[in-house]
C-alpha cells in the first residue's frame, strides 16, 4: 500500500469513527462498523490505531486539528472582548458542524486527565483574557475570565448538540452574560443607571486605546471604574 493510500485509509477511519459518535453522542461505538463503514478488516485499524483508545484519541485530535484551522483564519478586530464573543460563537458553530468530533473533544471526560490538544485553545483564548486584563477591561482575573468562558461556551454548545438543534438566542444571552460577568459590563434591565452609563464610557474608551493614547486610556478607564463601583 503506498503511503498516499494509507493516509486516506486513516483518514476514512477517523471520518467512519466520527459520524458514528454523532449519530449517538455519549454512546458507545463499534469498532466493526467502523471498519465496514470504510470497507477494510479489523487488523487495518489495528495497524494504524493499535486500539479503540488509540482511535478515539486519533479523533480527538483529528477534531482539534479542524478546530485550530478553523481559528486561525479567524484575523483579530484587535479588539479582545470583540475576539472573545467571535470566538464564542465560531466555538459553538463548530460543535453543531462537527457533533461526532466535538463530544470526544469536550463530552467524554475523566477525572483529573486533560488532552494534550485542550492546551492550545486554551491558551489561545487566555492570551485574549490577558490582553483585556492589561488594559483594564475585566474585572476577574484573566485565568479567572478564561475559566468561566470555557465552561460556559462548552456546555451550551453540548446542549445543543444534544437537542439536535441551533438556537442562536440561547447562544447569544448566554454569551452576553459571560461577557457581562468577567467586564462589569452591563446585562439585562440596569442599562439606565449611572454605573451602567460610566462603564460603557469606560468599555468605549478602553476599545479604542488610540484615540487618547494606551496610558492615557488606561487610567481613564480605572478613574470610570472607580466612580461605577461607588455609584
């Protein structure tokens, strides 16, 4: 078998594995069906995958892969907390996209043990939670801000995967108070107070560090935050 053969043997395995977790999200699989799927004999899968961990570990990071591609033609606003909610809502399109992938990256779970492949995205989503703690646009610390994303984004995305189904709103309100949660930015009926008033002065400011200059816009947003906190 030539090499280019083998690649696309392996890669139709993995494909085969995948859309049969997403038929049944959380189920078990065959690794019979597998192979019938894809038309080759259990020792071929053997060969490449050693066994059915071997496999779903090769999907895992298979999913990732398309994952991180599909990040990285993502260009910055150059704004973070713009970054973040784009990202919250290409997270989510991706597990609706790619079910059979998504529940082996983010649903099977064990004690104590995370992939390798969990550490690039989230590093990638902490350098945005830093870039927004260094100019003074949370109020959480940036671990914190990324912690509390990530849950979030991964469970509404499970939800609805499970339910088979897009619900945009959901999404959205769920990200907009996360957002709201780690920015002191506020959500829901509040939005005629004067704390509301000066943080989104401080939001629009901190957005746009160029029109006074970076320090400058740095302590004007930390002045705004303190007169919000006693307002």
């Amino acid at each position: 078998m030539t090499e280019s053969g083998r690649g696309d043997t392996r890669s139709r395995l993995l494909e085969a594995a995948a859309e049969l977790i997403a038929a049944a999200p959380g189920e078990d699989f065959s690794l019979r069906e597998v192979c019938d799927r894809v038309g080759v004999r259990m020792p071929t899968l053997y060969h490449f995958f050693g066994n059915k961990q071997g496999l779903v570990d090769a999907v895992v990071e298979r999913g990732f892969e398309l994952y991180l591609a599909l990040k990285s033609d993502h260009e910055s606003t150059g704004d973070p907390i713009q970054d973040i909610s784009d990202g919250w809502d290409a997270h989510v399109r991706f597990g609706l996209e790619n079910p059979g992938y998504y529940t082996l990256m983010y649903g099977k779970v064990r004690p104590g043990y995370s992939p390798a492949a969990h550490a690039e995205p989230t590093r990638m989503l902490r350098a945005l939670t830093e870039s927004a703690a260094s100019a003074g646009r949370l109020v959480v610390d940036a671990e914190q801000a990324a912690a509390h994303i990530l849950a979030t984004n991964i469970g509404v995305t499970l939800r609805l995967i499970i339910l088979a189904q897009q619900d945009p709103e959901l999404s959205a309100n769920v990200r907009d108070a996360v957002i709201a949660g780690i920015t002191g930015a506020p959500s829901g009926d509040s939005q005629g107070s004067i704390r509301d008033e000066i943080l989104r002065v401080s939001r629009f400011a901190a957005s746009r560090p160029g029109v006074l200059g970076a320090a400058e816009t740095a302590m004007l947003t930390e002045w705004l935050r303190r007169l919000a906190h006693d307002a």
